[in-house]
C-alpha cells in the first residue's frame, strides 16, 4: 500500500515537472515564435483495441521544430501495458501516458505542414488484478504500474486559417508492450504576444 502511494506521488510529481518544463523554455527561449495547444481523440492498437483522447502544448523552435508536451489516456479494460501470465485477471485497466515530444516539421505550402515525432513519456496503467489460486476464488485489488516509453510515428498540420487547423496522427509506442495511436485533433496556435 505504500509503495502505491509512493509510485502515485512520482508520477505526480514527474507529470508536473513535465507540464511546468515548457513554460521555463519559452520564458528562457529568444528565438521561439509561438506555442500551441490542441486536443485530440482517436484509438490505441496492437494490445486490444481502445478509445484514447488526450491534449498537449507545446513551444515552436524556429519554422522547423516544435516541444510539446502531451497528456492521453486510454482505457485498456481487461489488457495492461505488460503482458500477465495465465492466473492473473485484470479489470479497470486504465493508461496515462505524460510524454515529452519533438515533432519535427516540413512545411509544404501555407496550409500543408506534414511532421515526424520523436520523443519519450512517463507510461502510467491503473487497474484491478487478481491471482486466481483456487479456482472460483478471485479477489480483485487495485495496482498499478510505471514504464517509461519511446514515441515516435509522424502526422500532418492542415491548417484551416493563421492560427487554428486540424491534425492527423499516428504515433508508435514502444514500451513493455508497443501499440499504436491513431488519432484526429484541432490545433490552436497562440499569439506571440500571449502572456
């Protein structure tokens, strides 16, 4: 028991160092033009197949090169983001992935900007689990686990006016387990004079 509520604080804490580190970039950053946030929604595969909806903010480096931070969850249900032997039942699986990215842009025209990610997160799966000893016997009891994971895939920036579009996205996960994300979101772009 206390080494779950441990387990939570560091993620806690490491999901607000995560969410703070963007601000003290840009407030130390001469060169970055605007930030962005957006909010999306899709799916996860490769361990089953589920809902996902996230959000994230991010930084630009220049014309090219993008910092985001990015929050999703997905409920995983009966499958966790590490493969369970045969006498463990999992119910309630649910994963928080807090990753940091880099999505690195090629600007083809004004409205069409596709991008390549490249980043890790700070993989977080909440659930029920119960070893089944005596058949007939099941006990659930909440557990959870923390991985850290690579992201990568890419996507594409459409933009529908100067500040605000939609973006498509495939993201690879690479983990205890590797899935993909496939999602659809709409992407705000700030001003450069926003506090």
């Amino acid at each position: 028991m206390v080494e779950t509520i441990e387990k939570r604080w560091r993620v806690i804490l490491a999901a607000i160092v995560m969410m703070v580190a963007p601000v003290i970039v840009l407030a130390q950053s001469e060169e970055t033009e605007n930030g962005e946030v957006a909010g999306y929604t899709g799916g996860a595969f490769g361990i089953g197949a589920h809902p996902a909806v996230g959000a994230s903010t991010g930084v630009w480096y220049g014309q090219y090169v993008m910092g985001l931070l990015d929050i999703s969850y997905a409920p995983f249900g009966q499958n966790t983001l590490r493969a369970r032997p045969a006498n463990e039942i999992v119910q309630h699986s649910g994963l928080y992935d807090f990753n940091l990215s880099l999505h690195l842009q090629v600007p083809v025209t004004h409205r069409w900007r596709p991008y390549g990610i490249v980043g890790s997160g700070l993989m977080y799966d909440t659930f029920d689990l119960a070893r089944v000893t005596v058949p007939g016997t099941t006990i659930f009891h909440s557990h959870s686990e923390t991985y850290f994971g690579f992201h990568t895939g890419g996507g594409l920036r459409y933009y529908f006016a100067e500040h605000w579009g939609i973006r498509p996205e495939v993201k690879v996960v690479i983990s205890s387990r590797t899935y993909v994300c496939a999602s659809v979101g709409v992407f705000y772009i700030l001003p450069s004079d926003w506090p």
